[in-house]
C-alpha cells in the first residue's frame, strides 16, 4: 500500500511540473498575442487554441492524480 501511495506522489509531482511549463507555454503565448486580433494569423491562432486546450486537458489529469494521492493517503490512515 505505501508503494501505491509513493508512486502516485510521485505522478503527481512530475505532472505539476509539466503543468507550470505549459500554464509557462500559455502566459508566453498570451504575452506574444496581445497585439494581434484573433484569426489575423490562422497558424498563430490554431496554435494558441490548441494550446489552451492541451493545458485545459493537463489541468484536468492533474487534478485527478491529486485525487489519486488523497484517496491513497485516507486509505493508508483507514488501516
């Protein structure tokens, strides 16, 4: 059990750090697209949408090794 419980905080360590790098990608993007309307250049554009929804996605699995960690740790407390 505190295998499990040391694999999953450790997931979740890795997978925080690739999230600042893309919320990093996503302000850098932000910063670089303040001067241009949206659709002005369409590669520029499909670009940041993507990024916006790749990050959108990281967030969401974050979240869930998160919850993997707390269930890990109530489970170890339990027993």
């Amino acid at each position: 059990m505190s295998d499990e419980a040391g694999s999953a905080r450790s997931k979740f360590r890795s997978h925080i750090v690739i999230e600042v790098a893309l919320v990093a990608a996503l302000v850098a993007y932000m910063v670089l697209a303040q001067e241009k309307a949206v659709g002005e250049d369409f590669a520029f554009t499909v670009a940041g949408a993507g990024l916006m929804a790749l990050v959108s996605y990281w967030t969401l699995h974050t979240l869930r090794d998160g919850l993997e960690v707390i269930v890990s740790r109530v489970r170890g407390v339990g027993h």
